[in-house]
C-alpha cells in the first residue's frame, strides 16, 4: 500500500510499505478514508521529537472497517469510525489511574518508535489495536471532515479549554489561532465561557476564530491593554497557549487574574523560561500535557447534535500522492492553510 514516509529528517516521501495486519485479536484494519497533518508532524519532519526517522507519519483519521480481529464485539466490517491519535488499553496502571495519553502498552500513531512504534493514519490502511474500547462509529449525518476534527484539534483543544477552566460566566484567552487554538476557542464556547479573547497575527485566522466562538480578536503580539480593555480592567480567568513560544507564554500568564488557570498545549520547538514570582504572585494553577483520549464520545455527541463542528477547520483538500508537497509547503511561514484534508 502507499504511504507518506519520513525518510530522513526534513523530506516526506509517498512509498509502497507492507500492508497493516491483524496482530491481536482486539485490533481492527480500517481503509482511511481522511486524514490530516498536525503541527506535531511538522514537529517530528524537523527532528524537533527526537530525530527519528524510517516510519509512517500520521495519527489522525477517520476510516471504514475491512477487517477485524477474533475479540472485537462492538464492530463490525463496513462500519464508518474515527479513533483517537494515540491508542490506549484502558486496563494498565496508568490507564486505571485516568492518565491515558501515558497507557503502558500504548503510544502516539505515526510517531516513531520512540512514541510506541504504532503505524502511522497518512496511509491506505491503518491496524488499529483495542478497537472496542478505542474507536466511536460515526453517525451517518456526520461527515468525515466533521469527524476528523474531532480526532485530535478538538480533543486536544477541548481539553485545554476544560483545563484552563471554560465554563459559563468565565473568560477565556487562547494565544494562537492555528487548529488547536481555534478548537479550544469552539469547545469553550460550547461550555458557555462568556468571553472569549483570540489572540493571532493573521487576520483571515482571526476572523475564523470569531466564527468558532470568539467574542473578540487580536492581532497585537503584546495585547495586555486589549485584554484589560475588552475585560474591563479585569483580565481572564483562564488562558490557553497554544503556540509552544516565549513571547505567547508569557502573554497568557500576564492576562490572568489571581487564581487563573493556564492550560499550555503548544509544542515548543526550544525550551523557555518560566517566571515563577510572578506565578507564585497571582496564584496561578499552570497545565500542560496531551489532549484527553476519553473525551472522543462525548465530543461525538456534541458533533452529532449539532452543538460543535470542526469541518470549517479545513480549508484545503488533497490526495496523498500531494503529501510530500504540502508538508513542503507547511514548514515554511505564511503557507495560507489552516488544516488540509487528506483522502488516502
């Protein structure tokens, strides 16, 4: 089957690699049907998560069943399913303890065997282990680009809005609009935040942004009198950075009140400074990790009742042959894309 391969850091290349089997009588073979590239794909063409090199990219997908293994019951061939970005057994300590994303049999698609060796979504087909417990069957209404963005940008956005404390009455700031941040602007506006700041240099992701929930949107890179303004006087309750640099840290602890809570999702590319005093002044509750897995079925219900939909998220779509171009195209500033579709 074809297949986007990191050959070596900074080049994609679409190779025949030998295709998924049945390896555990809990797993499943799905054709996909989408997928997409995600700012921690970037991250590992760069070499920026540790330089591997040899896999299969991808972790994101919505797919249709073809084959599945001896134990699996609640599936079935032909059925239509998105699974999350990282598989999870759901019976290890770490998974008996509500931490998931650190499952000790686990690890993220497409990302290396530094990361669990799973195989990677930017491919024809794709094994998914612990089917039963790991996948959610896709309502007929919903589309595939709908269900896609719930696969890993509002999971993991959802999860920073819930960490940072979106709820109704509460103001939210989230620094960066590319698709984590726009996700954690919309999820946030699902749970009722009140008021809700996008901070982002690009207009066009801006506006998107007010779109997806937003009450107001910045482009200033020092927004202090913005957020104080649009606040009054006030400041935020919670923040979400979701960029992975200095300057946007440091902004979203500034925006807080005293007792705020700061969710970080950004992947920084190279380590910053934290400033404890003024953190340990405020009071501030500081977060920062990997998008919740378990939060997938609850988000298909809110998808399926039309309280969320990610599908405006996708702004470009290509066949996998078009992949290694795109990936070109996405290292470098001022692309123009906010999240491509992928038909494999």
């Amino acid at each position: 089957m074809k297949a986007a391969v990191l050959e070596e850091i900074g080049r994609v290349a679409i190779r025949e690699v030998d295709e998924p089997q049945i390896e555990s009588e809990g797993d499943v073979i799905v054709d996909v049907l989408a997928t997409s590239v995600c700012g921690s794909d970037l991250h590992l063409v760069l070499g920026h998560m540790g330089g591997e090199s040899g896999f299969v990219l991808g972790h994101e997908y919505v797919g249709r069943i073809r084959e599945v293994g001896s134990a699996v019951r609640e599936f079935s061939v032909g059925d239509r399913v998105v699974g999350p970005p990282a598989a999870w057994c759901g019976t290890c300590e770490r998974c008996r303890a509500d931490d998931p994303a650190h499952c000790m049999r686990g690890g993220i698609l497409g990302s290396g065997r530094a990361f669990g060796g799973y195989g990677g979504t930017q491919a024809e087909r794709l094994r998914v282990p612990y089917a039963d417990r790991d996948l959610v069957r896709v309502p007929d209404h919903v589309s595939d680009a709908s269900a896609l963005g719930i696969a890993d940008a509002l999971m993991t956005g959802a999860t920073g809005a819930r960490q940072a404390g979106a709820a109704a009455g509460r103001s939210l700031a989230v620094f960066g609009c590319g698709p984590i941040g726009l996700m954690a602007i919309h999820a946030a506006a699902a749970h009722g935040a009140s008021r809700i700041i996008a901070v982002d240099p690009v207009e066009e992701r801006r506006e998107l942004a007010l779109k997806f929930g937003a009450s107001h949107a910045t482009g200033d890179t020092a927004p202090r009198s913005f957020i104080a303004e649009a606040t009054n006087g006030r400041g935020v309750d919670g923040a979400v950075e979701a960029v992975g640099m200095q300057a946007t840290f440091d902004a979203a602890l500034d925006s807080l009140v005293p007792n705020g809570r700061l969710a970080v999702l950004g992947i920084a590319a190279e380590s910053f400074e934290f400033a404890a005093g003024p953190a340990l002044l405020k009071t501030v509750r500081l977060w920062t990790g990997l998008g919740d897995l378990r939060l997938q079925n609850a988000l298909m219900v809110l998808l399926s009742e039309g309280r969320v939909d990610p599908a405006p998220l996708f702004d470009t779509e290509l066949s996998l042959d078009e992949l290694p171009s795109l990936y070109e195209r996405l290292l470098h500033p001022g692309h123009g894309i906010v999240k491509a579709l992928i038909r494999p």
